[in-house]
C-alpha cells in the first residue's frame, strides 16, 4: 500500500542533507537541495523497489525521474 510519508521517509533515509518531513513537497529537488548523489539515487531505486513491491523499467530511469519529488511520487504511484 502506498503512503506518500512513507515515501518520504525513504527519500529523507538517502539525503545527505537532513530536514524534516514536512519540508518535502512536490517541487523538493532531491539533488540540489537534498544532495542526492549518483549513489545515492540507486540505493533509492533498490530501497523503493523493495519497499513498494515495484518495478523500475529503463524507461523511468532517466534523471526525470528522480529530480523533483513530485515526479518520483508520480512514477512510483504509477507503478503500484
């Protein structure tokens, strides 16, 4: 089931850069302001892969993707 604080919380677990949950909205970038590295975003895509029973495909895993939150949210919701 999916739950958008959850989501959240696993994009906080990878940040380097530590907020709080209400800091993260759509427009959040998660390289620019969270400090997302190359690393990281894959640790990300395994951890959401896991956590939400998905499947990224090569389609969705362009840097698109994972810029905005907004965006992820929108891709991964699409998954489920």
């Amino acid at each position: 089931m999916f739950s958008e604080d959850r989501l959240k919380e696993i994009v906080l677990d990878g940040a380097e850069l530590k907020v709080g949950l209400e800091s993260i909205n759509s427009d959040t970038d998660l390289i620019s302001i969270l400090l997302y590295d190359s690393l990281a975003i894959v640790d990300l895509i395994v951890t959401l892969e896991g956590e939400f029973g998905i499947e990224f495909d090569d389609t969705d895993l362009c840097i698109d993707t994972f810029t905005k939150f907004g965006k992820l949210r929108d891709t991964v919701k699409s998954k489920l």
